[in-house]
C-alpha cells in the first residue's frame, strides 16, 4: 500500500470545520487565501497518497476559492508543480496564473506554478477532483524550459498524453492498495513522464522531453492501444507498428527492453480480459464462445488451447469452477 492519510471535516467539530481545511491545504501544497460561501459549515473529504516525492489527493469538498498571492510567495515556496484532474461531479473550476484565464471542466486537467500567483475557483458547485504536486525539479523536462504557454490552461484529458495521465492517476487512487513500497519507484517515474509528456505536448515541444522518458512514454501509447484494441482480431504486431508510425523491428526492439514481446502481450491481456469477463456474475448467460470473440480470440478451438495452456483447464471449467467457489457456504 502506498503511504496514505486522510482529512474528513466531519470528524471535526462544526464551527472547525473550514480552519481545519485551510491548515490541511497549507501544510498539503503551500500557504494560501482560501474563502468558501459555505465557511460556517464547510464539508470536504479528502486522502492523501505519497509515491516518492510526489503527492496525489483525491478530494470532494464545498465550492471554494484558492488564492496564492506575491506576500505568500515571499513566505513559502515549495518550489511544486501543481495538477489537479477534474472528475465527474466537480463544477467547472475556473483558474488563473499570468495571462491566462480558463473554465477547466470534468475530464480535463491544469497545471499551476506554486512559485507564481495563482487563483482557483468554483462558483457554488462542489469541487471533485484529484490534486497532484510534483517538485519541479524532479520533471524530466530542461531546467530552463519555459511552462508559461501552458500554466493554467484547461487541458484535455480524452486524449493522448492527458488520457494517459488521467487513466494512470484515477486508477492509482482507485487501486493505491494494490501496490506496496517496492512499486513506488516505477510508479513515480511512469507520473513524471506522462506529465512531462502532456506539458510538452502543450507547449508543443514533444522534443523537449530526455530521449528515455519519450521510449517510456513510447511504450506506454502503445500498451494502452494495445489494452484498446483487445477485441480486434486484427491485432498483430505489425499493426501495432503501423499505427504508430514506427517499423515492426523498432516496435520488437521496445519490447525486448521491456522483458516480453507484443505478441505475448497482446495474448496475456486477453486472457486477463477473457478470465475477468468468465466469471463476471453479469455475463452468467454469455456463451464462452462469444466471449472468446469479445476478448478478440479467433476460433473457439484456438482460444480453449490457449486458456488451458494458461490455466491448466478448459474456459468452462475456469468459469464453473470459479462460480462454484463464490457460492459456497462461508464455513
């Protein structure tokens, strides 16, 4: 599991409510200005994961407003690099930093500098979202590269890098105790890089990236085409290749780094899929047979091999075997 704590104002006494969100904030990111309509009685659910040195905290709360100005600066500077990633639910959340001015709204993301003043905002809707801040030196960007073109801009997060970034950081909140400290390395690293990746795709200076986090984030497009594409058939390492504008042997080579090939990828998460899909209680009535061309298998034959090759027993049996376990009598 990765380090965690959590802040829930109602585990607080009415009236210290809001200061108890305000300390929590100021300890979290850097001092600030926060002001909310609902101060007297403000409400906000909040956890805070730790991957090295980076902090994700998923949080709900009332509609507020978060102010750092040049004074606040001058008082603290933690040197961060701030994301936050709105999820269904939130209000628009209406940012600033210099020039710019956005309404960023569920499914998209922003970026502010803690270095320079910033102000953040919903008018009277919640805020749902996911915060993350990353110490700017840690980026695998050049020092000197400039994120003026892309502070406080409302990016997309349905697409490319920012869809990427936005799987990764939802289901690291969702899945956090799926991992131990062992995991935290690469699990940090594949955040650098897909947030480097997005800013860079922002400023539009893919090349501004080191050569190795642009072959990290080379393989992370392609397994998530990959993990997209499970139902076609069609699927094959040359297609792959192709849709990525790179050769088969290059695509071979990536893989090879990686301890595995395509094809035995594109095989194992099929399976992964397929097993899932068995044994979901929704999909009792669907044959195995269309569930193996759901899971973009071939021939029934072909895939029975496969999976019992894999799993020393035929589909059905995997799936009343499994069935079978769920519905006995707990002794």
């Amino acid at each position: 599991m990765l380090t965690e704590a959590e802040f829930r104002t109602d585990a607080l006494q009415r009236s210290d409510r809001f200061a108890g969100w305000q300390q929590c904030m100021n300890n979290v990111i850097a001092p600030m200005e926060i002001t909310s309509p609902h101060a007297d009685d403000f409400w906000a659910d909040h956890r805070l994961l730790r991957v090295e040195d980076t902090l994700l905290w998923p949080a709900r709360l009332h509609a507020s407003r978060y102010r750092r100005t040049p004074r606040l600066i001058r008082q603290s500077d933690p040197g961060l690099l701030h994301m936050t990633l709105v999820l269904p639910g939130s209000g628009a959340v209406h940012v600033e930093q210099g020039e710019v001015r956005s309404a960023v709204e569920a499914h998209d993301v922003y970026f502010l500098d803690t270095s320079r003043p910033s102000d953040v905002r919903t008018d009277d809707e919640p805020i749902v979202g996911v915060g993350v801040d990353i110490p700017r030196s840690l980026l695998p960007l050049p020092m000197n590269t400039s994120l003026d073109d892309v502070l406080g801009r409302r990016l997309s997060g349905r697409h490319g890098f920012g869809a990427l970034l936005t799987r990764f950081v939802t289901h690291l909140v969702d899945q956090a105790d799926d991992y131990g400290p062992a995991d935290a390395a690469r699990l940090h690293r594949v955040l650098l890089d897909l947030a480097a990746g997005l800013l860079s795709g922002g400023l539009g200076r893919e090349t501004a990236l080191s050569p190795e986090a642009r072959t990290r984030n080379l393989v992370l497009t392609i397994r998530s085409f990959i993990g997209s594409h499970l139902h076609d058939p069609r699927l094959t390492p040359g297609a792959v290749a192709a849709a990525h504008h790179i050769s088969t042997r290059h695509l071979h080579r990536l893989f090879h780094q990686e301890g595995t090939t395509v094809a035995a990828l594109i095989r194992s998460l099929r399976l992964e899929r397929a097993c899932r899909d068995l044994v979901d209680p929704r999909l009792a009535g669907t044959p195995v047979h269309v569930i193996a061309s759901r899971c973009g298998f071939g021939a029934p034959a072909h895939f029975s091999r496969v999976f019992r090759a894999a799993r020393g027993m035929s589909p059905r049996d995997y799936r009343d075997a499994v069935l079978r376990e769920r519905s006995a009598p707990a002794s």
